[in-house]
C-alpha cells in the first residue's frame, strides 16, 4: 500500500481551468508521479551548433512567453472534501465515475439477478459510501420480482452528498411499494474513530455495493467492516481507481476559486486488495481491470480530457463472497 506524495503546487498546463472540474479522473500530476520538473543533461558534452541554435531560439522565445502559473492545492479532511464536492460532483465531467458507470451497466444487472435468485424473500442491499445516490438508483430502479421485499441502505459520512441523494431517489420507493430506502449519515469504518458498524443496527446484508470508496479508507479496515456487514453467504461488489492511475492522481476537485481541493487517498493494487480480502474471510469470485481506449473517448463513453489517459489501467472491480 501507497500513499500518494503530498505538493503544494501542479503545473496548471495539465488541466482545463475551469472551476469545479474533478482532476482525479482527467489529469495527471506529474509532482504525483515522482517525474522529474527537468529534463537531465549531459554536462560534459560539448553543444553542437544545433544544440547551440536551439537553446539559443528557446532563450528568446521565453522572453516572449509567460511563464506557467500554478494552482494551490488544499488538503483537508475526506469528509469535508466531499461536502464541498458534492454540488458540482454529479455533473464536474469525473473520468473514472463515467468509466464506472459504463462497467455497471453490465456487472451490476447481472449480479443483482443472482441476489433476486435467492431463496429468502426479503433482500437486504447496502450502498456502502453511497454518495449521492448514483448506484443507489440503480437498486432501487432494477426490476426486482414482486414476490420479495427489498430494504436498500445507503451510508456516507458526507452529509452534502447525502442531502442530494435524499433529494435524487426521493421518487423511487413510492413507486415500488415493496421496496424501502433508508439513507443514514455515519462513518462505518471503526479503525477511523472507534465507531462499530454493529452500531447503525443494519441486519446482515444480502448485498453490498462500495464504488470508487476504497481509495480513501486503509485496506484491512475496509475490507473486515465488510466481511462484518455481509450476511453468510453475501457477496460485496467493490470498484477502485487503478494503481496506475493512482500513482498519477488521486480524487479531488478544482473549486470555484480555483483551489484543487484533495482529502485522503491511498493506492492499492488489485492483488493486494484480493489478498486483503482473503484475509478478512472474503474469497474472490470475479475481478476487471479497465483501461482507457481511444473507442472511449470517440464514442463519448469518457469526455475529451479523458483522452491523456488513453492506454492506462484506470479502474478495477471485485466480487467477494463471504464464506
């Protein structure tokens, strides 16, 4: 486990200035990264005539070009970043919340069709770190047999996200009777600040989905609340920002003063995660990487900024069931 390295400035060149944009899923920061701000020379050799011409026209010409401005980050807690975020974070053009959408599309119908399967009637769904109801929509618009009951539960420590997602699936359960909603504000990590999941009085659950919330809580503590959450039986399904893409960017936000915003993010790789999850009792059942295509960024599946991460890993995603 990485933790991304902590800057004060980024290179303003390598993003679309324009406030309230997320920079996790559309740049890179190459301060992130470890690269070097210079390219290294030779201090022995001679320069060539060429070399001389060059260096000679670059000279005038950055007399003429102001030189590249930079933008101040602002680390705060996780919490609040995403209290700021949440106006703009459905709409800001996120990369990786768009490559997310598009594997759902087909991993989460077919895997709400094996839960529906099961013998019980009643159906139990957490949305772990649901945010603003993006996926939480998901469940609740899935075409759910009339024979069951479905309790879904959606848990985020950010209070702002959560005010939309009230706002956003207010709609849904008064069509499917059935079918109940209960959004609740905590943080279910214990390791965090001592807080028990046992404590939000959640039965054991059927299901657990947790989109793109992994990169900001530790591993082991990650992945035993969701062994302690799930039913015997259950399956939990986790998606995450690629390592190769973490170790150029993390998720954060450009605010209306122009200020990168970050909060807490950690890199994990996909084999370490399934290792952590073996350790917690959790077996593997299925897992994705995905890169992004030029396809991708022609078809309009990502928007134009995604295209600089055309050829890297950017996200991953699990099934875990608990023994």
């Amino acid at each position: 486990m990485t933790q991304p390295s902590v800057n004060t400035t980024f290179d303003t060149s390598l993003v679309d200035l324009n406030p309230n944009v997320s920079f996790s899923t559309t740049e890179s920061d190459h301060s992130d990264a470890g690269m070097p701000s210079t390219i290294q020379r030779n201090q022995n050799a001679a320069p060539s005539p060429l070399a001389h011409n060059v260096n000679q026209n670059t000279s005038q010409a950055s007399q003429s070009v102001p030189p590249k401005t930079s933008t101040p980050v602002q680390h705060i807690g996780t919490q609040e970043a995403y209290d700021q975020w949440a106006s703009v974070y459905d709409s800001d053009g996120n990369m990786l919340q768009s490559i997310d959408d598009d594997e759902l599309n087909t991993l989460l119908p077919s895997l709400l069709g094996q839960i529906a399967a099961i013998s019980s009637p009643d159906i139990s769904i957490l949305d772990l770190g649901c945010g603003t109801g993006r996926n939480t929509a998901r469940l609740l618009s899935h075409s759910w047999p009339a024979d069951r009951k479905v309790a879904v539960t959606g848990l985020d420590f950010s209070a702002g996200m959560l005010n939309l997602a009230r706002t956003k699936l207010a709609a849904f359960t008064d069509v499917n009777k059935h079918m109940t909603l209960r959004l609740e504000q905590c943080d279910p990590f214990p390791a965090s600040n001592d807080f028990s999941p046992s404590a939000i009085n959640l039965p054991p659950q059927n299901l657990i989905i947790s989109t793109l919330v992994l990169e900001h809580i530790p591993l082991p503590t990650y992945l035993r609340t969701l062994a302690t959450l799930l039913a015997p039986g259950g399956v939990a399904l986790v998606t995450n920002m690629h390592d190769e893409m973490g170790s150029r960017s993390q998720a954060g936000f450009v605010n209306a003063q122009g200020v990168k915003v970050r909060g807490e993010s950690f890199v994990y790789t996909l084999p370490e995660t399934v290792q952590a999850a073996q350790d917690a009792g959790l077996e593997l059942i299925q897992a994705r990487e995905r890169s992004v295509e030029d396809k991708d960024v022609q078809s309009g599946v990502v928007g134009k900024r995604g295209g600089k991460w055309i050829g890297c890993k950017v996200w991953f995603g699990v099934v875990l069931r608990k023994a």
